[in-house]
C-alpha cells in the first residue's frame, strides 16, 4: 500500500503507474474521500476540544454551586453531533481503504518503460546454450519415455495442468528441493522456515494478492483461507504487526512449499506440459531490509538464485522488467529465465522483486533504524528457484541421443549418486 501522502503528492506518478500495470482504480474518488475525511477529522476534532473545554467549565460551575443544567444540555446536544460524525467517518474510512488497496506500487526510477516483454533489459547472460548432434526432444517426450511423469494420470486425479512425478521423476523432483535449500542456508545464510500452505485474508492483504487477484486463488470457502500461490505470502506475514530490531538486519528466510494458481492453462502455447501448472513446487527466499539498503539487498537475491542456475549448468539470462511487465506489489523486479533447448525457448525460473515499504505498510512490519528510529522495513523476495521449469532445462539440456538424461553432478548426491536417468 502506498502511503496516502504519496498519493496526493506524487499524484501523476501513481495514474502512470496504474496505467502501465493496468491496474483500474479510482483516483479521482480516493482523492475525494480523502479530503472529505481530513475535514470531517478537522470538524470532529474541533468540536471534541470544544466539549473538553466546556466539561471543564461546567465542572468548575457545579463545584461553585451554579446552574449548568443549560450548559449540560448543550454539551449533551454536542456530544451528539460527535457521535454523527463519527458515523459518518466510518463508511468514508472503509470506502478509503478499500480503494487504497487496489493502488499499484510505484516503479522504481530505473525501471524501463515499456508495455510488454519485448521492453524488458537483457541485464547479463550465463552459460552457453547446449548443443546436439541430433534434434533435442521436449521435456514431455523426454518425460514419457523416461516414464518419470504422468500427465494423464496427474489430470486424472486433479484435472488438467496438475503433475504426478513417478520413480525416478519424483526422485529429481526432491533433489531439486534439497539442493537449492542446502545451498540458500549453508552458504548463502537463509534461515529455513517450514510455512503453512494455507493463509487467511489479512495475510494474503499483507502481501498484495488481495483484494486484486481475489479469483485468481483457491479458496477454502467454509474457512475463508487460501491455498498459497507462493512462500511469499506466508513467510512474509511471519512479521506481521511486529517491529524487528536494526541488529537483527537483513533477516533472510528461504522455504519450500507447494504453489497453488488458477491461472494456468490460459497463455497458449505454454499449456503443454510442465511450463505452466496449477500446481508446482518453489524454493523461495524472502528479506526484511532496511529502507537504505533494498537496492543492494535485491542484486543480491538475484545472485543467490544465480548460484542455484550455474551449479545445476543451465544456461540462463537476468532480465530488468519494463514498467507494464512488473506486479501489482513490485517497484522493481529482475526476472531469471533459463534455456530449454526442446522448446528452444527461454522460461522464467525466478522473479526477484523490491517492493519497497509497499507490503510492509499493510502487513504493518517495521524496523529499527542504526539511529533507533522506527521505520517501515522494506521487503523482497524471489524464487530460489521454482522447480517445473528448472527440472524442463535440466531434462532438455541433458538429454543424449539414446533417450537417456545425465543428471548434473550437483545432484547426483541427493540421488544416491545416480549419473543417468535410462529410457524405460
């Protein structure tokens, strides 16, 4: 949420943001309520400073053994255009609100502009693109011949776009997990956490998937609790409505969890296989930082979710998003996508966002300053990595013209020291 300051002040800045990330909000009506509310406050105020006065007097009148009866039928009479008021601030406060949420973030000032992905910065590539002296099959034939996932079953249980990994599938699938977590807490000093794969209303708020993407999650109706689309929302409520000392900074968690999205199945070419799923598994890795030190803080996370891409080989490239590409919540954001060579396509594996003081204003999250002043903390969080594409790039980049996948030495502890994966 932006700070309703911010709103007045830097009130082209927050249309141009709503218009390049096509969010739809009322501006003009916000603006309204708010000066509607300032001078209902000023009004109220006025009048609460007016009855203290007075109840002092009337005081000070009944002690001396003088009349107040009219004096009193005054106050009664002010007390309650107090109590109108009031009334009348509730639904201006709630109407506020409401519209406040569906405000975008600001991007970033480096941020490019720019509609779609075609505007987004190539910031640096990794690796060389596999090569083959065959012609590289997809990960879906790769897959099928191998016999380590089930498309048809998977959608026979759930419906189509879900996954059932079998064998020696789900075996990579757990390598994959413990790996990247292995890595993150070992060398790169993430705290591991363990998350609920449920949250309720105010901590899906908190991090910005509602009110706006409302039908875009699984909702457990009789509870009125969500299937989590990512570890973000979880793991950054941990915090919420507490106040984290500046020794304390930068705190770094990372978490494995299952992902729940409805969106899947609705972009095309990526319905076939793994790219775009209902559900998936991601690693994730979340920081509370101080306000001065999230631009630093964010190069960082980008890097640590780069390790995870160069141990396992994979071709890769860290793209700066364009304004009309970056998330409701982001103020900035890189986005890491790998190569898959059966596709011969890259596919975002990590998205990396700041998101400034943006969720730490709803979710009430602050900090201690080096100067022990209190501040909003400003929050990130990226994919350290989700684990559907990175296991499409690790089958496709590893494929040999038998039908056999080598598995990458950085997994091959994890799978009992198993060097290949042969066809069925």
């Amino acid at each position: 949420m932006l700070a309703i300051e911010t709103i007045r002040t830097r009130t082209d800045a927050v249309r141009a943001a709503a218009r390049d990330k096509g969010d739809r909000v009322d501006l003009d009506r916000l603006l309204e309520l708010d000066a509607e509310r300032r001078a209902l406050l000023a009004e109220l105020e006025a009048k609460k400073a007016k009855r203290n006065a007075e109840s002092k007097k009337i005081g000070e009148v009944a002690k001396a053994g003088g009349d107040v009866a009219a004096a009193r039928a005054s106050m009664k009479a002010l007390a309650g255009e107090i109590k109108a008021g009031e009334a009348r601030l509730a639904p201006i406060d709630s109407e506020l609100r409401d519209l406040m949420l569906r405000v975008p973030n600001v991007p970033a000032s480096d941020v490019p502009p720019g509609a779609d992905e075609r505007a987004n910065e190539c910031v640096r590539e990794w690796g060389e693109k596999p090569s083959f002296g065959f012609t590289p099959k997809s990960h879906w034939e790769l897959t099928k011949n191998l016999d380590i996932v089930d498309f048809e079953r998977g959608a026979k249980v759930a419906g189509s776009h879900f996954l059932l990994h079998k064998g020696l599938g789900a075996a990579l699938e757990r390598a994959l997990i413990s790996f990247m977590l292995d890595i993150h807490t070992r060398e790169h000093n993430y705290v591991e956490l363990l998350p609920p794969f449920l949250a309720n209303r105010d901590a899906m708020t908190g991090t910005g998937q509602l009110p706006k993407l409302e039908e875009d999650m699984y909702r457990c109706e009789t509870d009125d609790l969500f299937l989590i689309p990512t570890a973000e929302v979880p793991v950054t409520n941990v915090h919420a409505g507490e106040t984290l000392p500046a020794a304390a900074l930068p705190v770094k968690y990372c978490a494995s969890s299952a992902c729940f999205r409805r969106e899947a199945g609705s972009y095309g070419a990526d319905t076939r296989g793994m790219a775009r799923v209902h559900q998936f598994n991601k690693v994730e890795l979340v920081k509370f930082v101080a306000p001065e030190e999230s631009e630093a803080e964010l190069e960082k996370l980008v890097n640590d979710a780069e390790v995870i891409l160069q141990r396992l080989g994979l071709a890769y490239r860290v793209m700066k998003l364009c304004r009309g590409e970056l998330s409701f919540a982001a103020a900035k954001c890189y986005d890491i996508e790998v190569w898959a060579p059966g596709l011969a396509k890259w596919l975002e594996v990590s998205s990396c966002s700041n998101f400034t003081d943006f969720q730490a204003r709803r979710a009430a999250i602050r900090c201690r300053t080096a100067k022990n002043k209190s501040a909003l903390c400003h929050t990130l969080n990226g994919s350290g990595v989700a684990t559907p594409r990175a296991f499409v790039a690790v089958l496709e980049s590893n494929q040999r013209a038998d039908g056999s996948v080598t598995i990458p030495e950085a997994l091959r502890p994890y799978m009992g020291g198993l060097e290949r994966i042969e066809p069925r």
